[in-house]
C-alpha cells in the first residue's frame, strides 16, 4: 500500500522523472504527515532529508534575531526546498523554517542518497537546478520590495501573490500575521488595508481578506 500510494503521488506531481530515478524514490522514500502549523524544518536543524511536498501547503519564513519573522516564499505539491536540498546534500544547518500552512504530506528522501541522485538521474539534477532558479529568483523579488518599494506597494504585492499561489478570491489571514511577514507593525499594515478597502481593492472582514480585482 506504502509503495502504491508513493508511486501515485510521484505519478501525479513528479511525472518527469525517469522510471529508474521513480523506482528508487518508491523504495527509498518514506510519506509523512504534518498537521497545520507544525514545523518542517527550523534554523540550525541539522538536516536528514530532502522533502518533495505532494500534499498541502508550507510556508518558508526567516527569523530574525528579535523574534520577528519574515516571508519568503510557499511550497505547493511538486514542489521542494532548495535550501532544504542544499543543506541535505552538504550536510549542513539549516537557515531558515518552514510551517505547515495546512495539513501536509512530504516525500521525505535520506541525505544518503543525494550525491547518487544528482550523479545518476538526469531528471533529478535539472529538478534541482530549476527549484534552485525558481527559488532565487522568488528571493531576488523579495529584496527588491525590500529594497525598491514602499510598504503600500509591498503590502499590494504580497496580497495579490498570496491570492496567485493559493488560488483563491480570499486568505483567512490577520493583519498581525501580514505585518510578522512584511516585518511591520500591525498598526502600520492596519492603515493601509483600509486604504485598499477604500479603494475598492479588498473587502476586510474578521479573519479573511476578499480580493476585489
């Protein structure tokens, strides 16, 4: 049953991979479960596995040394970690966490096997390489709202990428948590979303946002 619901998920989200590199994620691979809001990884975790997700949601934040957070990106199923691949191929720390948005499952692959995989796959070494790209490109976005643009431009950037990846017309999402991701306060992010309700860009409500666009 293990084998067959491996496979499936493979079958669906990692299609490209060739038949030998499938055969030996199938057997080497084992599934876990993580509930809503549980981490994934943490900084200065010592990493054992690279994580495929194939179900659910995780967010990938940075935490600086106040406590305060800041979002970096989301990982879907098909997707993985280039930091996480990164880490488990030099067997390093990690330097940044990722929680569980809603409940999830991982393809979890052992760091033993990576210097194999990337030798011997094809498909496996351009996988790599495209989450890398994909991955420092989604950074290189961040830094140049960091870096370029004021925190209203910031705040409408993140909320029309948040309604792009999670494909949806509304996030159950509070002001408090924007402002942990933007590495504001909730006052300032409070401000401007009224401004775009006003607008008529957003409806707010309790818990949830309602993009109007």
């Amino acid at each position: 049953m293990k084998t067959e619901t491996i496979q499936s998920y493979i079958d669906s989200h990692f299609s490209f991979f060739e038949p030998d590199l499938k055969k030996v994620l199938i057997e080497n691979g084992t599934l876990k479960t993580f509930v809503a809001d549980e981490m994934l990884m943490q900084t200065g975790q010592n990493m054992r596995s690279t994580t495929l997700i194939v179900e659910g949601l995780v967010k990938l934040y940075r935490e600086g040394d106040d406590g305060n957070e800041f979002f970096m990106y989301y990982l879907q199923p098909g997707n993985a970690c280039a930091l996480s691949m990164i880490c488990a191929t030099k067997q390093e720390t990690s330097e940044v966490m990722a929680k569980a948005v809603e409940p999830t499952i991982g393809l979890m692959i052992p760091i033993s096997l990576m210097d194999t995989l990337m030798k011997e796959y094809k498909t496996w070494y351009y996988f790599v390489l495209e989450t890398y790209r994909n991955r420092f490109e989604e950074l290189l976005t961040v830094i140049d709202n960091i870096a370029f643009k004021s925190m209203d431009e910031r705040l409408a950037f993140y909320l029309e990428k948040q309604f792009k990846d999670l494909k949806t017309r509304s996030i159950s999402v509070t002001h408090g948590d924007i402002a942990n991701d933007l590495n504001s306060s909730r006052e300032v992010i409070s401000r401007l979303l009224k401004k775009m309700e006003q607008r008529g860009e957003v409806a707010l409500h309790r818990n949830y946002i309602q993009y109007l666009k």
